[in-house]
C-alpha cells in the first residue's frame, strides 16, 4: 500500500513497476495525482498549479536520467558522461527578465545603475559559492549534491544549518542590497522562505548544488507548458489502475509482533470522498509517501498511541494563481520571458504558459506565484479559510498590475490554488536536526517517502525518497531486484 499520490509515492509506484512487482495499490485523497506537481487545462492552454520545471541532472543521478529517458527527453550521452536533453523541452530564450526600476531588464539581477562596490560584492558572492562547488570532503562528495543524500554531511556543511542565510551573508559583509534581493528571491522561489527566516544550508545549497564546476551556471532546466504535470502524466500512465483517487485514509493501523516492532500486518482505513462510504485494506508493507505532519494522525499502533510526533516539520503557504489573457500586456524594456520577476513585490511573478511553445504574441496564460514568506503559515492558513476568492483575486490583480496598468482589460478569467501546507520550510536548525534525519527511518513495515524527508522541497529529492522506499520494500521481502540506490556524488561529477 502506497499512501499519498504525490511524486514520491508515484516515483515509489514506478520503481516497482520497473522491478516487476505490481502486488500494490497508490492511494489518493485528491481527484487528480501528483500534488504540488499538478497541472491544469483549459481550452487550448495547460498550465501549472504549482511546480514547473526540473533541472537537467548530472550523471550520477542515473534513476533519473532513467526517468528522462523513459519519457523522451533525453536524446543521447555526453562524452563525459552528461545526459543530452532534446532541445525542444530545455527552457528556451529568452528565459527570464526583471522589472525594475520602472522598465523590464535581462536577467535576475538588476546590473543598470549598480555601483562598483554591489559588483564587487557579487562577485564576492559568485567567487564564495564557486569555493563550495569546487570543495570535496574527506570521502570525495560534493559538499552540496542532488539529492541532499549522495552530498557531503561533514561538520563544516552541518554547522552552516545553525545560521540563518542572512546571518551568513553578514559575516561576509555582504550588505548590497541589490545582492540581498537576489538571494532572498531565490531562496523564496525554492523554499518560501525569506533569508532571515531560511537555513543558510539550504541557502547555499540552492547556489552551489546544481552548479558541475566553478565558473559554470546551474544547469539548464526543462519545463513544459504544464510544468511538472508532464512527467506526473508519465508517472499515472506507467502506473495504471494501480492508482486510486478520491480515497482519503483515516488510519494506518500496524499490526505488532510483540516485541513492539511493528512488523505484523497493517490495516489501512480509509474513506471514499465520493459516496464517503468506508473502505479498508489489509497490507504487508505501507509506504507512507504523505507529508510528516499527517504522520502523528493517521498512524497509530494497536493501542490508537501515537507512534510519530512529526511536529518539528514545518510548513509553508503559497498561493497560485492562473490568469487568463485575451493578448499579451504592453511592455517597456525587455520582451515577456518564460520567467517573469517584479522586483518590488513579495511575490515570484509569473511564469508564461505558452513560452515553450514558440507563441509570443496573442492569447496567454500566466502562472502567478506567492509564498507567504515572511509570516507564520498557521496565521496565512487561518486567512486562506476565512478569504474569498475576490480577496486573493485583488491580491494577485495589485501585483501584477505594478508592471502591467494594462492587465485588468486583458484578463478573461483568473482562477487561485490555496495550498496550505505547500512545501517543508527549511528553517534554521531543521536541515541537519535528528527529527528530520531519523524521519526516513522505516517503523517495522511501515517505510516513508516524501520530499519533506529532505527538508526541502525539490522534485528530485521526492524522487528520490519514493525510490529508497520502494527498494527497501523489495528488499524486506525478499524480491529480486537490481538496486537503483544508493548514488554517489564524488569528485568526478
């Protein structure tokens, strides 16, 4: 039994798939599959609702360059060993622009009118994070990899979870705010968190992980009209009646063995949300792909204790948006982008739906992106209950209109996504801490998968997680199967 249909319990569902076994049922609450990956459709437009692109992986990610191959990406490999992804789902140019200042620039950080001392510490900032690229522990790894789990674990990586990125960044004496901008916007963007709330691990890990050498730029992405709908799409075909939707589990009941180990069998208890009648399986392994903090209520041992807490994961608020256009808003400087970014905003901007596609001119849709950042998610949670949809549409429609006076005329329909619980928040002390580390650790014959394990929230570390999961499963009993896991990040990559 797979609970959660997210992409760790898809990404579990496959490996087992590809290994043979389909002695298995995937569980959904929702009516569609893949959680924050989910995509939208609406006449001739897909669109995402929430995550929308994957980076091109370095070769020692090889269950995922499986993956890429499996759906069609990939189109050969390098001479060193690197895939060649087809170019038509690599993001094309122009790929991002900043409205700054008044006007749309290149890029991500604003270079006109900076002064000689904010270049001087960007390129402070660019020389430090080349320093960690290059780095290599006492075992060879990557001081920063993806996944988090093939990188380095030494203290000098561990003690940077203890500051906050803007703490880091002071003892630098990086105070350029024009620096600090785009810091805190890429820490925003991957982890909804702001540099002072963020660890400065997590921090360092989006700059450094995905960059091959020094000197180089992070890889390329790939990204799809529907964002990472498209492979959620694969992952649903390759699964097929497999799946269940529309079923929301109450209870994970494990049986016991007697010595409290939980290895008995397991009785999943659930509710059809259509006819909300109750329905229940009997299970010999659980994989537990849910986020943690549905842990503590879901599970429980034969007593109904509590057999997880889960409370030091913590949660963070987005809204999304998809704003219909009837044409393209007028624009001063740069030409619209697939990635578009309002410096003087909380918010991420927007991405284009139709930037893959070649179609620059005409009807769009907009993917408008806000993570409630600065404040508590408990308190953002309780607003998102008590607004009404004309509340978020005023939010969305007052940003964008900061770079678009023109919109309000253009849009022919906006719809929002409110995801409560959208991503794990990173928080300073939470990344190297034992309640996220002990959290991957199997209860008997119950095993957990969810990128939440990482303590961030990436595609590729839920990824990750549904395949350690699913081998411990084929492992436990007994099922011939050649191991994907685990990685190694070494010296090479």
């Amino acid at each position: 039994m797979i609970i959660g249909a997210g992409v760790a319990g898809l990404s579990a569902a496959w490996r087992l798939e590809r290994a043979g076994f389909r002695d298995y049922v995937l569980l959904e609450m929702e009516t569609l599959a893949g959680g924050t990956s989910r995509s939208g459709q609406r006449g001739e437009f897909n669109y995402p609702w929430g995550a929308h692109y994957v980076p091109v992986p370095m070769r020692h990610n090889a269950p995922l360059i499986q993956l890429l191959s499996e759906i069609g990406l990939v189109e050969g490999i390098s001479d060193e060993g690197e895939p060649i992804i087809a170019e038509q789902f690599l993001c094309r140019d122009p790929s991002e622009r900043l409205f700054y200042d008044g006007r749309w620039l290149e890029g991500m950080y604003p270079f006109e009118g900076a002064s000689q001392e904010e270049r001087r510490q960007l390129a402070e900032f660019r020389d430090e994070i080349d320093r960690w690229v290059a780095a290599r522990d006492h075992r060879g790894r990557r001081m920063f990899a993806v996944p988090m789990a093939v990188g380095s674990d030494d203290s000098v990586v561990r003690q940077l979870d203890r500051l906050s990125m803007s703490q880091w960044m002071d003892e630098h004496g990086w105070d350029s705010p024009r620096l600090r901008w785009a810091v805190d916007y890429g820490c925003r963007d991957d982890y909804g968190l702001s540099i002072e709330r963020v660890s400065a691990w997590a921090g360092l890990f989006y700059f450094a992980s995905r960059v091959s050498k020094p000197g180089q730029e992070s890889q390329s992405v790939m990204t799809w009209p529907e964002g990472n709908g498209r492979v959620v799409e694969h992952f649903v075909n390759a699964v097929g009646d497999h799946l269940r939707c529309g079923v929301a589990v109450a209870e994970v009941r494990p049986g016991s063995s007697g010595d409290g180990s939980f290895d008995g069998p397991i009785r999943v208890t659930g509710v059809e949300m259509g006819s909300f009648e109750p329905i229940g399986w009997n299970a010999d392994e659980v994989i537990f792909a849910a986020p943690q903090f549905l842990a503590r209520h879901l599970i429980r041992n034969s007593d109904r204790e509590l057999v997880r807490d889960g409370k030091e994961f913590q949660y963070g608020s987005w809204l999304v948006a998809n704003v219909h256009l009837r044409d393209r808003p007028a624009t001063r400087g740069f030409p619209m982008c697939w990635d578009n970014v309002i410096h003087d905003s909380r918010s991420l901007g927007y991405v284009t739906a139709t930037h893959q596609m070649g179609i620059d001119h005409g009807p769009t849709v907009l993917t408008w992106y806000h993570p409630f950042a600065d404040v508590d998610a408990s308190e953002t949670r309780r607003s998102m209950l008590r607004l009404e949809w004309s509340d978020w549409a005023e939010l969305v429609m007052g940003d964008l209109i900061k770079a678009h006076p023109d919109l309000p005329s253009l849009v022919t329909r906006l719809d929002v996504m409110l995801w409560g619980h959208a991503m794990v928040s990173p928080r300073v002390g939470f990344v190297w801490s034992p309640a996220r580390i002990n959290a991957s650790k199997p209860l008997g014959s119950i095993h957990f998968a969810g990128t939440d394990l990482s303590g961030i929230a990436l595609f590729e570390e839920a990824f990750y997680h549904g395949i350690r999961a699913a081998e411990e499963v084929l492992s436990r009993i007994g099922y011939d199967h050649q191991p994907m896991l685990p990685l190694r990040a070494d010296s090479t990559s």
